[in-house]
C-alpha cells in the first residue's frame, strides 16, 4: 500500500520589499500566469496579483512555494476550497 505524503498545515507569508514571497502551506496551485497567482492553502484560496510573477521553486513535500516578481499589487483570501485536480493533483496522478 503506497504512503500519501501529508503536507503540513502550517501556512507563512514572508515578503521582501513586494518583489518576492515565500509561501508555505501550499496545498493546491489552481492558476498562474505573469499577472496573477492562484492557490490553496489550508484556510482556502490565496490569489495574489501584480507584474510579472514568476514561479522560482515549488516543493511538493513540504508545500513552499517561493514567488519573484517586478511588483506584487495584492494578496487575497477567499474562503473556497481546491476541488480535486491543480497541479499537485496532476503531478501526482
């Protein structure tokens, strides 16, 4: 029988200077493009937006993301959580 890894639950945001972010607890990314960044964390959907976002690292184990961008405008909450599928989901198919 296969062992599911489990993600921690735990979720930080570290900014430096709105140009980058380090995000753990990730536990589904659902989009991502160069202006907005869509994904879930325990307590639900965090969209963040701004210029140029770019996806340096995702760590499926531990569920950091690391993010770089010209400028980040705004992170958001929203209470919805993942349907199955993202990516974590398609990676792990």
């Amino acid at each position: 029988m296969a062992e599911e890894k489990k993600i921690p639950t735990q979720h930080n945001i570290i900014m430096e200077g709105r140009k980058r972010l380090t995000i753990s607890g990730v536990t589904d990314i659902d989009s991502f493009d160069e202006q907005t960044v869509v994904l879930f964390v325990e307590t639900g959907e965090l969209e963040i937006r701004g210029e140029g976002l770019h996806i340096n690292r995702i760590d499926v184990d531990t569920g950091e993301l690391n993010l770089e961008s010209e400028r980040i405008d705004a992170l958001s909450y929203a209470d919805n959580h993942p349907v199955r599928g993202g990516i974590f989901g398609k990676l792990f198919r």
